[in-house]
C-alpha cells in the first residue's frame, strides 16, 4: 500500500505523455499537410496557364 502513490503518479505521467505525444503527431501531420498545400498552389501559380505559352 505504501508504494500506491508512486504507482498512481507513474501511470498519470505515462497517460499525460502518450496524450502528448498523440496531440503533437496530429499537429505536425496538420502543419506538414497545410505546408504541402501551399507548395502546391505557389507552384500551379508559377506554371503557365497554357501550351501556346512556352
């Protein structure tokens, strides 16, 4: 019983950490997906609109 505490802080440290960890891939797969989207429009901006243009 003495050692109740330690187990509970253990397993409150091991659930804030995986949340952490769940929440911190899903931002970065956001900001990366956000990132790719404006590659994507800066680069159909760049590209002529038509074949006669080249």
């Amino acid at each position: 019983m003495e050692y109740r505490n330690y187990v509970i802080a253990a397993y409150a440290v091991f659930v804030l950490v995986l949340g952490w960890d769940f929440i911190a891939s899903r931002l970065q797969i956001r900001r990366e997906l956000r990132n790719a989207r404006m590659r994507a429009t800066r680069g159909a901006a760049r590209r002529p609109n038509s074949e006669l243009s080249r």
